[in-house]
C-alpha cells in the first residue's frame, strides 16, 4: 500500500525558505539536508520538499510516496501493468524506485524505515 509522503515545492534558496515555513507559518522542520529539507505541520505525515530552483528533471512531478515493503509494492505496480523507470535503488538516505504513468509523469516510492 502506498502513502503519500512529500510534495516538492520549487524555492530560489532552501534556507530562506525552511525559516520562512518555520517562523511565518509555524511548521515544524522535519529534515535539512542539502537538497532535501522538509516541512509539515505538527501531526501531519505528508511533507512540503523545499526544493530549491533548479532545472526540473524530465517527467519528475516532485512527488514522493512511501510503502512499508518496497520489494512487494514495486512487483505489485509492475504486476498491474506500471512502467517502473527505475528500479529500487538502495541510497545513503533510504531505498527508492520511480514509477510513470501513462502519460510519462514519473513518481517515486521510498521504503519506510
């Protein structure tokens, strides 16, 4: 089963950013890394990535989903017919495969540590 897990959000400068969703809008910072810091309202699972301005990378909406079984969800989606553009892919910050719909939209699956 898949859940949503962040939404990316296009910022000329992370930093600037990260302060102005914790001090304006007063939501918690939940990871600052470089290239990867995100926000989410107390008690909320699903993230704000605060991406910072960059080219987008073809096809990718900047939308992440999470699944406690990884291995079960990616041959579940490839079972039902899904195009897997990447396969899982075990990374220093976690294990990720990409996913496109039909009209080349990539998504991305992270495990659930």
């Amino acid at each position: 089963m898949l859940t949503f897990e962040t939404v990316a959000v296009v910022v000329r400068d992370e930093k600037k950013a990260m302060k102005f969703w914790k001090d304006k809008i007063g939501l918690r910072v939940v990871t600052s890394w470089p290239h990867w810091v995100t926000v989410a309202p107390r008690g909320s699972n699903v993230r704000l990535h605060l991406c910072p301005d960059s080219r987008p990378e073809k096809g990718n909406t900047g939308f992440l989903f999470s699944t406690k079984d990884i291995v079960r969800e990616e041959k579940r989606l490839r079972s039902n017919g899904v195009k897997i553009t990447q396969p899982i892919k075990k990374e220093d910050w976690g294990t990720i495969f990409w996913f496109a719909d039909p009209d080349g939209n990539e998504f991305q699956v992270i495990q659930d540590e």
